[in-house]
C-alpha cells in the first residue's frame, strides 16, 4: 500500500464479548464509518438483532443504550460473512481462541482454528487492499501464520488483493467494558507498516487522546497482551494466597491488601481476595504463556506462571473444604444457597467461573444447592455443571429431604431460596447480595447456619447480629 486508507467499512469477525461491544463503540464515536459485525453463529447474529433490547446476547451496563442508537444506523449483526469481507477497508478477527482440547500443546496452547479459518475467508473474499486487525488474544507471532495464509492464491476471478496485517489486542474487562473501551488506559497497535499502523490510529482518535496510543512491533504487541492478562493474574494468585495465611494467623487480608496496595509501586488495583480468579481469558493465557515458554526450551519461566493457574485451582477446592469442614465435615442432603454464579459481577458470562468448581466439589459432597444469580440463566448452569443433578422446582419446598442429595436447582428470587438452608455461600459480588437482610433470613435457616463470604463485601456485624455464624476470605477474626 502506497499511502494512507481512509476506513469507512469495517467488518467485524466475530460477534462475541469483544468483537460486539467494541464494534458498537467504533460505530457510536465514528458515525461515518460503517461497522459490520459477522458471525458463524446465527442465534447470536439473531439476538445482536433482536428487537427486545434485554435479549442481547451480552450484558453489559450501558451497552444495550449504544446498540439502540447505532443498530441499523451505521452498526449491523449479521452472517453475510462474504459480502462485508468484500466491501471491508479494515478487518477485526475477533474469534475465540481457547485453549486446544486435544493434539499438540493439548491442555495449553491455543487453538488457532477459528481464526486460520478466518484468515481463509478473508483470504477468499476480499478486494483491493485490506488491512487486518488482529483483535483476538493470540500466542507470538500469529500475526505471520495470517500473513501466509493471506497470500494463499485462491483470489480466482479477481484481482490479486493485498494485506496488512496489525495487532491491537483488546483491554476491556468483562462488567465495565464499555466503560474500559471509552476511557482506555491505552490502545496498543503492533505493525510494520506506517500507513495501515496511521489508519488504525485516526479511528481511535475520534475519542482516545494520541498520548494513549502505544504503537510498537507486532510481536511485542502480541506478548505484551498476554504478560498483561499474566501479571493481573498473578496479582489475585498471591493476595489469595495471602489469605490462606491471613487465616491461620488472625491478620486480615484486606488490612494486607489495603497497607500493600497504598505503596505507589505495587498500587491498590487487582488486591481483592475472592474465590480466585475467573474468566474466559487469564487461565487460557497463562497456560498460552506456559506453552510459549516450554516450547522454547524455558521450563523454569514455564513452571513459574503455571504456579499462579495452580494456586488459583488449590484456592478454590480449599473455599469447598472449608465449607465442608464448618458444617461438621458433612454436607450429605444440607441446602446451600448459592449467591452468584457469574465469573464477576455485572456480567452474564461463567467461563472458568470459581462457582463452577466450588459448586462441583459441594455437589460431590452430597450437598443441595439453591443457586442464584441475576444474570445467568438456568441452561448455562446446566452446561456448566455438566447437567448433572439438576432437580424440579418442589423439591426443596416444604422441608428439606432427607434421602436425596447432590442436587441442585436455579431460584430465581431472593426471599424462598433460604428457606430450611443451611448455609448461604457468596461466591459473585452483585450489588443485590450486599442489601440482604439477614435478620429476616436468619428466621428461614436451619440452625446452626453459616454465611461464607468468598466476596467480603457483607457487613459482618449485620450477619452476625441475626445469629448467624459468619466466614469471609482472609478473615482471621475468630468471629
Ligand atoms: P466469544 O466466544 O464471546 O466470541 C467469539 C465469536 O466468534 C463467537 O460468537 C463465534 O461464533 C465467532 N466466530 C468464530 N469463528 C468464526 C468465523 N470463522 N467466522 C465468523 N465468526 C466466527 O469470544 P470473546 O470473549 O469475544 O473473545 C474473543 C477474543 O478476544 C479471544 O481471543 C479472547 O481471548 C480475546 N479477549 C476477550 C476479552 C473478554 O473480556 N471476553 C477481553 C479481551 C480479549
Ligand atoms: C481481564 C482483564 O482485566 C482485561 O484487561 C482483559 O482484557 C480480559 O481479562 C481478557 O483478556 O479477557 P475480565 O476477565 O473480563 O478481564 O475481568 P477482571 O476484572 O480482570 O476479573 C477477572 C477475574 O479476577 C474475576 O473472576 C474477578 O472476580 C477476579 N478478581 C479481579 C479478583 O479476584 N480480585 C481482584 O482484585 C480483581
């Protein structure tokens, strides 16, 4: 490409967490840019689209408002994926790239299928010159398997096209993404070529200062988005780990947290002890990272982040045995009311969320668990458990039943679910949870009944008044 391209089509791959809520952000700030999102999957496309704005596929605050301004303006979902190829002056690959479930660096390295298979499509359809924007977290030096596959000659028909290929990994965090892709800490684009790198730069600056845009080569780029995610990672490894220490000892983590975090070189963010860390992305980053490291002969840089994804897993079996334990070592037929099942709070997504495996070790116990959240429906917590167990609506009416246990069922109010439990575990920080009145749920539990905490954002004098006995994280106040 000899000069600069003005965009005005934009085509999205991928209508997912991120391709839909920055897509939506670029249509909102560049309304003279037209933004195609595509995706494979049709239902999504079709609820992206859906007139009832409460069924977009994604919950985000703030987000439903942006796709009712921009949605059929200059912002459009949907799986003509040829068509918005062949008009696009820019292309964001916005696919999922989880970790590889089987083959070489099963269990670790990511999968790259989704976006080979987007590269060959962009290969396919494009026309003139195009540059592509890789979006999706992906491992080092991905950018040159885009590259080749781009050069792959199946243009018959048309004109050779060419490519630019840039990194600009995405920030946002699940809960506040419209926020992050507002007020951005930075834009990061990694790229050789000046003029695609000047093109890229002038859609962000419809709204991002030029002091935020961090312009470097396309592997740093890749790298420094997964050292991103690794290092904040690590931060929750090791206040959790804390914890742990904090509860032997009588310290309080939040005490910890708040004395460590004041100190401006370690600073106050990413300190909250909770049931560890969630998400669709730290996990299969880190071990993203562990791979790179162990495929490049670096077993002890390998073991050393695969340390933070242990402790993360120890962390959140010690939460179920401890549960256990407080409730005189058995849970066989005992209600657990379970408050959040989402990863964080303000979001609908559970990947790699902590209820999952603290819900499945409590289930293994023999517990009955009444689960909550505000958020997530009944079928993803069927998929996420495995669809074992579930059980009707009657069956934890009335009384509690003696014989059945390892069940579990969704509620959808907060006044029923606590009747006859006998514990209540807080597992995602919903603003909701912090309002209970515990005096009023006292009188539903069975005594003697615990309140977990794994979120410490309860009054632990309200809880404790009501009569309720009363664990949070990191606490080592002998209550
Ligand atoms: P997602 O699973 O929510 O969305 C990906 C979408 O891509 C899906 O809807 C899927 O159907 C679609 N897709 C896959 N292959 C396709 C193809 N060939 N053509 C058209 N559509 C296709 O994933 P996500 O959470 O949006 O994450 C996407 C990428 O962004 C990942 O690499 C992730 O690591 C990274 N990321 C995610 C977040 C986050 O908060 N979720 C934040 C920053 C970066
Ligand atoms: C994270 C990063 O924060 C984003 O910058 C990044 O873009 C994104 O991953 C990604 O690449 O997918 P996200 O996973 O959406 O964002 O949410 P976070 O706010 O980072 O929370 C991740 C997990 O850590 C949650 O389970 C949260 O509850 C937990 N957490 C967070 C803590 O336990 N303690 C804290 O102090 C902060």
């Amino acid at each position: 490409m000899k000069s600069k391209k003005e965009i005005k089509n934009i085509c999205c791959i991928g209508a997912g967490y991120v391709g839909g809520p920055t897509m939506a952000i670029i249509a909102d700030k560049c309304p003279r840019i037209q933004v195609n999102v595509v995706d494979i999957n049709l239902k999504r496309v079709k609820q992206w689209n859906s007139e009832n704005i409460n069924n977009l596929p994604i919950y985000e605050p703030g987000l439903a408002e942006i796709i009712e301004k921009c949605r059929g303006q200059n912002l459009h979902f949907s799986n003509s994926i040829e068509d918005k190829i062949k008009n696009a002056d820019m292309i964001f690959i916005s696919v999922n790239t989880p970790t590889k479930k089987k083959g070489m660096g099963k269990g670790k390295a990511s999968d790259l299928k989704w976006v080979e298979a987007s590269a060959r499509q962009v290969a396919k359809y494009s026309q003139g010159h195009t540059i592509v924007v890789e979006k999706s977290t992906l491992p080092v030096r991905t950018a040159e398997v885009i590259k080749s596959i781009l050069e792959i000659d199946n243009y018959d028909n048309k004109e050779k096209p060419t490519f630019d290929v840039l990194s600009n990994p995405e920030f946002l965090s699940e809960g506040s993404a419209i926020k992050d892709l507002s007020f951005p800490d930075r834009i990061l684009i990694g790229g050789e070529n000046q003029d695609a790198i000047a093109s890229l730069c002038d859609i962000y600056r419809n709204w991002v200062s030029s002091n935020k845009l961090i312009i470097t080569n396309i592997w740093s780029s890749e790298l420094a988005k997964l050292t991103s995610n690794a290092f904040l990672a690590q931060r929750i490894s090791s206040i959790n780990s804390i914890s742990a220490i904090c509860e032997a000892t009588g310290a309080d983590v939040r005490e910890v947290s708040r004395s460590i975090g004041s100190d401006s070189r370690i600073g106050s963010k990413f300190l909250d002890s909770s049931p560890g860390f969630g998400g669709s992305c730290f996990k299969k980053d880190i071990l993203n990272l562990v791979y790179l490291a162990e495929y490049f002969g670096l077993p002890e840089v390998a073991n050393f982040w695969n340390e933070v994804v242990e402790i993360n897993n120890w962390h959140q079996h010690r939460i179920s045995k401890l549960i256990t334990k407080k409730l005189f070592n058995t849970l066989s037929s005992k209600k657990i009311v379970i408050l959040g099942f989402a990863f964080k709070a303000n979001t609908n997504d559970t990947r790699e969320s902590a209820a999952i495996q603290i819900c499945n070790d409590l289930l293994e116990e023999g517990a009955n668990l009444c689960i909550h959240d505000p958020k997530v429906g009944i079928n993803q917590i069927m998929k996420d458990l495995n669809g074992k167990n579930s059980t009707e609506e009657n069956f934890f009416n009335s009384t509690v039943n003696d014989f059945e246990e390892g069940k579990w069922m969704k509620k959808n109010d907060l006044d029923s679910i606590f009747d006859n439990s006998d514990a209540v575990v807080l597992l995602t920080e919903w603003n909701e949870y912090s309002k209970l009145n515990w005096d009023y749920i006292s009188n539903k539990m069975r005594t003697p009944a615990w309140v977990f905490d794994a979120r410490s954002i309860l009054e632990p004098s309200q809880v404790l008044k009501s009569g309720l006995n009363y664990w949070r994280i990191g606490d080592g106040s002998n209550y």
